[in-house]
C-alpha cells in the first residue's frame, strides 16, 4: 500500500463511487446559487436537473475555488497520519485552485516539515480531470513511489484528449465565451460549436458544426486521429454530459462501433462547478492520445 494519500477535488466529475472504490480521496468545489452556498457534491444538494431548471429560471449562480484554507483541512489529517499527499488539481487555464493549493502546500510545510505535499496541475477539466486521476490511481497501485509519480504525471498529463460540443448556448452566450450575436446566429443555423481544452488548460472553441450528429462524427473523427493506437485504442474513455444523457449515449455506441477494442466507456454528469458554465446540453469525451495535445 502506498505511504502516500492519492487527492483530488469534486471538479473531477466521475462518480463518487468511483473514487471511493480507488481510495482516492476528494474535497468539494463551491458555488452560490440565489444566494444560497453550495457544495459541488456529485449533485446531492442540486441534482444536475434543478440546477438548470433554476438557472434557466433566472437564478444567479456563481463558482468559488476551493481556499487555501480549505486545502489546509482536507490534507491536514493525512499529515497528522503519517502519510504525504499527492493531489492533482483542476486545470490552472479555468480555476485559480491550483496556486490556492500551492500556498496551502506552503503553509503546511511549516507544520509538517518532515512530510511531503505534492501538487500537480491537471490542465484538465471534468471528466478529462477524472480520466487522468483515474491513471494516476493506476500507477499508485503498480508502486510508484510519490517522487516517481509527479514524474510520470508532469510526462502524461498532456496526453489526455478533450472534445466537447453544446447543443444549447445560452450559458456559453452567458458566460462571454460565444457572443450574443454570433450565439443567435448560431442558434437559427442549428450550430454546435465543437471545442477543447488547449494545452495550456483552457477551453477553446475550434470548430463549427450544423448540428449534433455532425458534432458528434466530428469527435470520432478527431478522436481517429489523435487516440492511443488509432482504430486499435484499448484503453478507457469517459464522457461527461449536462443534463443530456442520450446524446452522450449516442457517442459511447458510435465509439463502441469505430473501436471495437477500447477498454471501458463510462458516462458520468457534469458538476455543478463545470455546469454552472455550461449549461444543459454538453457532451465531452475523453481518451488518451499517443502524443501529447496541442
């Protein structure tokens, strides 16, 4: 068993049992809804369905990182343990939380000389975060050493592959990443942007399609091209959704049948930290290429 604790944050958006059945340990993402503070906790205080139903109805709703103080909390009792801590964060191109994780680290150094924190930036986010984490899991229990797996983090990370595409733009409109004008065009022409997340971590848009079944062949299409092994792929894909279960089923069959060999598909909902952007409507998927993006 590793003599470290393997964390992460609720912004991972697999599933809590998921989590629990790597022993990966986790802390929740925040956010206020009409007022009201929220926990990010896999859709126990809003289900993915009231939230947008309540955002859609007019509710403000806005995101908070995790503090620095709230990372001191949650690492605190592993250290008093005995245990180091290697915790992956959600992407720096999105979040502050990283560099609020950093200072944590910082301050707990003082208390804890003799153990080590380490903190490494996904450059990810959602289920693309939880696919790399779900790694990271694996190389603990292969017995990489903690030191031997921030290396092997660092050299992989960018390897994870996210595409995603919105059928509804009303919060991506919102938000300032679409403009209202190019947002109304778009939705008299049935577009569904088809963005990524860049290698720095943050989240572009790249493409346009005229509607979800062109979205979704263009994802095959990338994912062809860019995924471990090409038609061959063996490993795992996740695919995250906002309230639309059905077209993210349509990509796991449309994947199932381009590659036939790949190891798992799981669909998992979208957090509320991630969703509160969003909106209902997303689908992202997610795999690992043979080089890193970019």
């Amino acid at each position: 068993m590793a003599d470290y604790a393997l964390c992460c944050c609720s912004t991972a958006d697999v599933s809590e049992e998921l989590l629990q059945s790597r022993n990966i340990k986790y802390v929740y993402f925040n956010y206020e809804l009409n007022g009201e503070q929220c926990k990010d906790d896999f859709g126990r205080t809003n289900t993915p369905a009231d939230l947008y139903r309540k955002m859609l109805e007019g509710q403000s709703c806005r995101t908070s990182q995790i503090s620095v103080g709230q990372y001191m909390s949650f690492w605190k009792p592993f250290l008093e343990a005995g245990q180091d801590v290697f915790h992956l964060t959600l992407s720096s191109g999105i979040s502050g939380s990283y560099e609020s994780a950093v200072s944590a680290r910082e301050e707990l150094k003082k208390e804890f000389p003799n153990r080590t924190i380490v903190v490494v930036d996904s450059l990810q986010a959602s289920a693309g975060y939880g696919l790399l984490v779900d790694k990271v899991a694996d190389k603990r229990d292969e017995g990489l050493t903690l030191k031997e797996l921030e290396a092997w983090t660092l050299e992989n990370r960018k390897r994870v592959y996210a595409w995603f595409f919105s059928t509804d733009l009303t919060f991506f409109i919102r938000g300032g990443r679409i403009s209202k004008a190019a947002g109304l065009l778009g939705g008299m022409l049935n577009i569904c942007p088809v963005m990524d997340v860049e290698p720095d971590g943050s989240l572009a848009v790249k493409e346009k399609a005229r509607g979800r079944k062109k979205a979704e062949r263009r994802i095959i299409e990338i994912m062809q091209d860019t995924c471990e092994n090409g038609l061959d792929y063996t490993d795992k894909v996740f695919i995250s959704n906002s309230e639309c279960l059905a077209d993210a089923k349509s990509v796991a069959d449309k994947i199932h049948s381009y590659f036939p060999q790949v190891k798992s598909i799981d669909i998992f909902d979208i957090g509320a930290t991630i969703g509160v952007h969003t909106g209902p409507g997303t689908v992202a998927t997610f795999w690992w290429g043979t080089k890193e993006r970019g």
